[in-house]
C-alpha cells in the first residue's frame, strides 16, 4: 500500500489531466478503452504462454495472463526497469528456471520490438498517401526509430543467444574482477552456467521457426488494440478512419523511442499531440493521449495492483496456517 501511495503521489501531475478528461468522456468511450486495453494484457498473457509451455507444459493461459498484469504493475512502480525482473520471478514461480525464464523474457521482448516496427511500416504503406501527406517532415525521426527499434532488437538476441558476445561479456568481468583480486570467482562461474543455460534455451526457442511467427502475428494483433485507442475518442469527428489512427499511433511509438525517458512516460504523449493536432485539433488530440495513456499505462496498472495485493495476502495467509 505504501508502494501505491508513493506510486500515486509520484505520477500526480500526470494523473490529474488524465481522470479529469475520463470525467468528460462518455462512460461507453471509457469502457471501450478498457476492454481494448484488456483485449492487449490477454494477447501478452498467451504469447508468454506460447513460451513458457515450451519449457513447462503445465503453465497455462490464466498463468500468462496474470503475468501479464503482475508485470504492467511493476512497469509503472519501478519506471519501466522492474516488468523483466517481475516476469523471470513469476516464471520461476510456475515452473520455468530463472536462467531460461531470463531468455525468453528477452526473446519475447526482442520479438516485441520487432513486431512495433513491422507494425508502422505495414500500415504507412497501406495509408501511404495519407501519411506521406501529413508527415513526410518526421522521416528522418522515423529513419532514427527504426535504427534503434532494431539495434535495441539485435543487441537482446545477441545477449541471449550469442556464445562470442557472452566471451566479450566475461572477458570484461574477468578483468574487473582481477583488480578486485578474484573475489567475485564463485559469482561469476555460477554466472558462467546460467549464461550457459539461457544461451541453449534461447537458440532452442529460435528454432521453432513456426512458433516464432505465431508469436509475431500475435504481437501484431495485439497492437491494434493499443493503436486503435485514440479512435474511440476521435471517431465522431469523421476526420480519420480506424486504419489512419492506427498508423499514426504506430509512427508516434516508434518516434518517441527517439526521445529517451523512463518507460515513454511524456514523450509518447508529446509525440501523439504533435501527430494528431494538425488533423483533430489540439484539444481532441490532447483528450486521445491522455485516454492512450490511461489505457496502456493506468488501467493495466491497477488490475495489476489487485493482483499484487491478492498474491501478498494470500502469502502471508499461507505462512499464518503453516505457524
């Protein structure tokens, strides 16, 4: 609770605007949002299903879909960098060894960041004249997502897969531990195994060449879900099709990976309003970020805390009846 507390206080000046626009918006819109934004939490839940069977059989979909949400809480409580940490803890959890839950984290996040590219792309295209029409300025903003959409990509599978990048890794450990004087040898032979074993499990889930495009089409899908959030709010204007806001959505992820900061918190939004104004106005483009951002980051986030809260109690209520 003390976490949630920090958590709120923390994100206040961007909470208000948020729950202030849901005040004004048709209750029908908001639930829209939140099914959509559930309908994306649930395709994220079988994919992590999809792997996670590969190594344990009996991990099922209300599993991955749990994990999903276990992980939207904890990418909001730490900024982003505690949702791979959550997920390899909640894997080991249900079957699937921290060394092999680690690389499939990061293969499964590598095929995100992939899929988000395929995603702009194939939707550009299909919207060409639209979309070369209103921002044929940003291409090379968008030729600079796209390099690190796939340098971010390139480096998670070379990490997971890679025996030479793994040598370089050690290579600089051994170093550094030298000038410690070898006292991290235990550490970083154990080290040497788990890097062992996430290297064969990650090449073994490459391998399954049909799997890894039943996992990107998934991604797909689940993109339309998130990218067609601002049209619930922008539909009545007549100003653009569920296509169009799909594309623009998509180019707006991929231009604020350019502008770093913690898990895209400002610049998704900041992007969003750039694209969107020139089309619906500041005001409407304004509402569609702050409903985008409530559907992405804070619905996810509290169903994610009830599960957080649930699991808490019923540890402690288990560690009760074992006294």
């Amino acid at each position: 609770m003390a976490v949630i507390g920090i958590i709120i206080y923390t994100f206040r000046d961007s909470a208000r605007p948020i729950f202030k626009q849901l005040k004004q918006t048709d209750p029908l819109t908001v639930i829209g949002i939140c099914l959509m934004a559930a309908a994306y939490q649930i395709i994220e839940g079988w994919i992590t299903t999809v792997l996670a069977k590969q190594y344990e059989p009996s991990f099922t979909g209300k599993m991955g879909v749990t994990n999903a949400f276990f992980c939207s809480f904890y990418r909001v409580a730490t900024l982003g960098s505690g949702a791979g940490v959550a997920a390899i803890f909640y894997l080991n959890e249900h079957g699937v060894e921290y060394s092999k839950g680690f690389g499939l984290y990061m293969l499964q996040y590598a095929f995100h960041k992939i899929s988000i590219a395929l995603f702009s792309v194939i939707f550009f295209v299909c919207n060409w004249s639209f979309m070369w029409e209103h921002y044929s300025g940003y291409a090379g903003l968008l030729a600079a997502g796209y390099f690190i959409t796939l340098l971010i990509t390139l480096c998670l599978i070379l990490f997971c897969c890679s025996t030479r990048f793994h040598k370089l890794i050690f290579a600089l450990l051994d170093f550094a531990n030298d000038r410690f004087r070898g006292k991290f040898n235990s550490a970083i032979f154990e080290l040497h195994g788990q890097c062992d074993m996430m290297e064969n499990a990650s090449k073994y889930l490459l391998k399954k060449r049909r799997m890894v495009l039943l996992i990107i089409l998934m991604n797909l899908l689940k993109f339309c879900f998130w990218y067609g959030i601002p049209y619930l709010v922008l539909r009545e204007t007549g100003s653009v099709s569920l296509a169009q806001v799909m594309a623009i959505t998509s180019l707006s992820v991929m231009l604020a990976a350019v502008i770093p900061s913690p898990a895209g918190i400002g610049s998704t939004e900041f992007v969003l309003i750039a694209l969107f104004s020139g089309i619906t106005g500041t005001g409407l483009a304004g509402s569609a970020s702050l409903l985008y951002r409530f559907g992405t980051f804070v619905f996810p986030f509290l169903v994610g805390g009830v599960i957080v809260l649930a699991r808490h109690f019923r540890a402690k209520r288990v560690a009760f009846v074992q006294k």
